[in-house]
C-alpha cells in the first residue's frame, strides 16, 4: 500500500484519518483528553492502547498521530514522536538514551541550543562529552570507543554548510555499538537519505522547511518502533515536551508542499550562489553544489542537492555586511530559516553572538559571514535584491 507511494504522494496522504464525518482535509483534535465508554475500557486502554486509542494529548493525539506517521513515511523510519519544539527533540533524543557514566562523541559546529544541552546539561548528570571536527573521520575513529553510547551531529552544519559524512560516521559509530543521532535541519527531509546511510535516529526542527511559512515551534524525531515506543516516548510523555494538536494540523499542512518548495528553493540557491560567486567584494561563497565547495562530491552523494542555504562572506568586514543588510528589500533581516521568506542572517552578531572568538575562529564565523536562507520569490528578484545590497556593502 504506502510502501509503494512515491515522495509527493505521501507527504499529502500518509498517516490520514478521518473521523465518523468522513471529513477531506485534516481534523484538529483540540482536545487534552478522551471519554471511556466504560470503566473497564479506560482500564483496558491504560494497559495497552490500541492503534486507534488514545489517553492524553501528551501521551498521544489524533492529530498529532498523523503527522508523526506522514514524516516516519517520508523519512523511511518505523516511527516518530512529534515534540513542542525542535530543541525538545534534540534533547529528548539525547536525555533519553543517556545516564550517567555514558560517553557522547559530538561534532563541534552545532546550533547553539544543541551544544548547550551537549556541554552544559549533560555533562551536569555525569555524561562525559567529546567534541571533534564533524568533517574529519580520522577525529571520529579517535574520539569513538566501544565507551561510547551515542554520537550526535547536525548533517550540514550552521552557518557554514560543512557536511558530515553519515555513512562514514555510522560505520565507526555502530562498530562500537553507538547510536547515531543525527539533526538533519539543513539537509531537510527532502533531501536526506540518513536512514540509507545508516543513522539510526533522525531530528527535525519543523519550525523551519516543514512549517515552511514561520508560524509554529516544533520538532520530530524519528527512528525505529522499539526506540522511539520503548525509549523516547516514556521519557518525552512524563516530561511534557509533546507537539500541541494544532501545531501537528499547521505542520500536516506544511509537508503537503514541503517537496515542492524545498526543491524550489535548492533551485533558486544554487542560481543565487552562482550569481554571486566572483564578485569582489566577496571573499567566499559557500554552497554544496558549487563546484569549490570542499566537499562537494561529498554533498552531492548525500543529499544530491546543495540544499537551501547559501552563505557568503562579505570582505570588508561587520560594518559592510551590516550595511548590506540595511540594503535589502525583499530577503528580511531575522534568524529564522527554511521560510518562504528569504531571510539574511549576521550569525556573528546574533546566533552565534556568545560564541567567545577562539570558538568564531574555529567554526569559521567571520565578521562579514551572511546565512541567506532562501525562500520563494522569484530568483532574479532576489539576485537583483543581493547585488543591489552589495553595491552598499
Ligand atoms: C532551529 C534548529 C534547532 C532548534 O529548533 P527549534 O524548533 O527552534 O527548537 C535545532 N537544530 C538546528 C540545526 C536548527 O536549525
């Protein structure tokens, strides 16, 4: 049945349900709770609820369900387990797997949140944690013992797109015995294959490509049936990270589009860092599929596509890349990203602000650094818009 449907027809009809009215577009169960018919069908359901039954919203809902089906058929995992936000994801996936004693190996560049929850939360329960440079395998085949419980990394690292080898990471991860645990934002469903390429548990902030239009914190993980049933959903459910009906019905919506856009968007930022590529007053322009990104056969054989980021570095430094900001029309000055919105983003000055300058220096923020995330206007609107603004940089 749903083994055979193709991308696009399951992001518009996996994991559907429908009530006794027999309604088209998805319902919202805005409800916290669910009536019993008697006693002992409350009894029977606290002892296994069936595949159509539900307790409590922050166990399981309707609605909720079917998202986390929908994007577990996408991905091409057994099962998900829908979150309030990305970083409820990431630290359930992490928090649940791990006690104290237990070894994390970690790539370096991470979302700021993620490496706050890596190096601040759980170092404090007595988890021991190695950071390593994600893009070198030799660091990972060091830093891996068979001590090691799980390794964590984010696919295509923010701001400066470095890729992490999944395959190559999951062989020294899993000839350990460790999970691998991989934040796959950046690549986005559409174009990840991590589960192919041996990760066994994939997060998602839907609050970017999957909400696609900024409405709504939210967050999935995703992974086999006995993971996600067994380990993630006992520890999310009794500590309240659980996605509201609502934001499930908002993210049903947005993956009825997702390939869609994100295919458009890839489209228009692989036109975008061509344009810019060369001009001077540029030192770099970093996109996957360009031919000078270091590891472009790498991103090709990953995600077969350069995804829908494109960061450049402005030469002249902070004032130039702030006055290339205040020239912009269309592309928004915010922090956001995968929205059908374009948005330019100062990661020295705002994502990455706390980072102390060794660590800047290390992950490659310079001081003339923009993240464009690319949204769906038309291209050569946008290219006019960026050339425009770099006349003022
Ligand atoms: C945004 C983001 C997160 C956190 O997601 P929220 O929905 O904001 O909690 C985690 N990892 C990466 C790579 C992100 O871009």
């Amino acid at each position: 049945m749903t083994d055979t449907w193709k991308t696009r027809t399951k992001l518009v009809h996996e994991g559907s349900r429908r009530s006794q009215y027999g309604e088209m577009a998805e319902a919202i169960f805005l409800t916290q709770g669910f009536v019993y018919p008697t006693a002992e069908d409350a009894e029977a359901r606290f002892v296994k609820a069936g595949e159509d039954e539900f307790i409590y919203a922050r166990y399981g809902n309707p609605t909720t369900r079917m998202f986390e089906e929908r994007i577990a058929g996408l991905e091409g995992t057994e099962d998900a387990f829908a979150t309030a936000s990305g970083m409820a994801a990431v630290s359930g996936a992490l928090t649940s797997v791990l006690r104290a004693g237990d070894h994390v190996v970690s790539a370096r560049a991470l979302f700021g949140s993620c490496l706050y929850i890596l190096e601040e939360v759980l170092t404090r329960y007595g988890v021991q944690v190695t950071f390593v440079d994600g893009a070198d395998l030799e660091a990972w085949r060091a830093a891996i013992t068979p001590k090691t419980k799980a390794v964590f990394f984010e696919s295509m690292s923010n701001p400066t797109l470095e890729l992490v080898d999944i395959r190559g990471v999951s062989e020294i991860a899993h000839a350990n015995g460790a999970l691998v645990i991989v934040d796959n934002v950046f690549a986005t469903p559409i174009f990840s294959r991590a589960v192919d390429q041996g990760a066994d548990v994939i997060v998602y902030s839907t609050t970017k490509h999957i909400d696609g239009q900024g409405r709504a914190l939210g967050g999935v993980v995703c992974g086999t049936q006995a993971f996600i049933r067994k380990t993630l959903e006992p520890y999310m459910k009794h500590t309240g990270g659980s996605m509201s009906p609502f934001t499930a019905w908002i993210m049903l919506n947005g993956m009825a589009t997702l390939d869609l856009r994100c295919r458009a968007m890839a489209q228009s930022a692989a036109a975008i860092a061509t344009a810019l590529e060369g001009h001077p007053k540029l030192a770099r322009v970093i996109y996957p599929s360009l031919a000078s990104h270091p590891q472009h056969a790498l991103a090709m054989a990953q995600m077969g596509s350069g995804g829908t980021l494109v960061t450049f570095d402005i030469a002249a430094g902070k004032e130039a890349a702030f006055r290339f900001c205040n020239a912009l029309d269309i592309i928004k000055i915010s922090n956001n990203l995968g929205d059908a919105k374009s948005i330019a983003t100062h990661p020295a000055t705002t994502t990455h602000q706390r980072l102390p300058q060794d660590q800047k220096d290390l992950l490659g923020i310079t001081p003339g650094l923009i993240r464009l995330s690319v949204g769906l206007e038309d291209t050569d609107d946008l290219i006019t818009d960026l050339m425009h603004a770099l006349d003022h940089a």
